[in-house]
C-alpha cells in the first residue's frame, strides 16, 4: 500500500496534542506544575504568616499561588503550538509511504529511511490521523484529509494487520 500526503502546522499541533496527552511524564509534571506547587507555595507562606502573625503573608501566598497557577496554565496550554512554531521543512512537505511485508518506508523531496515492523515504536491514532512513532517521541502524522475516509480507514487496517502479524513480542 502507498500513501501520500503532505502535513500542516495543523497536523504537528495535533500529533503534539495526542502525544502529550498520553505521555505520562509530561503528565506528571504538569499536576506539580499546575498543583502541587502552587500548593506549596500557599502552604509555605500561610505557615510564615502563622509564625510571624504578619497577615500580608497570606495576601502574599495567594498572590503568589495563584500567579504560579496561571503562569504553569498558560504554558501547558500554548506548549503543543510553540512547538510547531519551529520551521521543519522536512514535516511540511509532500510524504509517500510505502507500507510493505517488510516495514514502513518514507521519502520525501530531500530524504528516505526505512523502518522495519519491529523497530517501530508504535501505531496510534484518532479519528483524524494516524501516528506512526518511529521513535518514542517522533511520528510519522498521516492525516485523514488528505486520504479520504475510504483510504484512511483501509491504511488503518493495513497497518494494525502487518502490526500484529510482523511484531514480535519483547523477549524477557
């Protein structure tokens, strides 16, 4: 099968967003980010402010607790577009992929590689797009647009086929 396609910014926010979304790392530090420190931050000043029975501590620990919140917010909010923002001229351009018995393979204008079945990280997706990870932070991103539902859903189905019939079990 061959499919061909070419990717937006559009495209690598959403790849950004469904990886990040299910990153449980990245998780982790957004609730320290988003809570846990703000948190610390209130506790830490209403315990000085209990101490020294200076009450413009407590006004300082909210202030400081809720700028902490807003400021980790606002952050986590705009990361997955900030990272589209660097020019990646080899993601917007025009991408064939080849999906054989023997893997995957990508060229575009100015490169080509080839991944076998079991180098493969991993294939994921959502109604819009197909993510293969050809590593566990990067990502093939085949978006639904471009192929057409008829297309998209066969590619889709090829790939979880030659996925579950080529993979081999991690040995222990």
């Amino acid at each position: 099968m061959e499919i061909t396609y070419t990717n937006t910014k559009g495209d690598l926010i959403a790849f950004n967003e469904h990886h990040l979304a299910n990153n449980q790392d990245y998780q982790k530090r957004k609730v320290m980010s988003l809570y846990v420190s703000p948190l610390f931050l209130l506790l830490a000043f209403s315990l000085l402010a209990f101490t020294s029975e200076e009450d413009i501590y407590y006004i300082g620990g909210t202030i400081g607790a809720l700028v902490s919140y807003l400021w980790s917010f606002f952050a986590y909010k705009r990361y997955a577009k900030k990272c589209a923002e660097v020019n990646q001229k080899e993601v917007f351009c025009e991408h064939k992929i080849t999906i054989s018995d023997s893997g995957i393979s990508e060229s575009t204008e100015n490169s080509s590689s080839q991944c076998t079945w079991q180098a493969l990280e991993k294939i994921d997706g959502n109604e819009n797009y197909i993510f293969i990870y050809n590593t566990p932070l990067t990502a093939f991103v085949i978006p639904k647009r471009e192929l057409g539902e008829d297309t998209f859903n066969a590619a889709k189905a090829a790939l979880n086929d030659f996925l579950l019939t080529n993979k081999s079990p991690p040995s222990d």
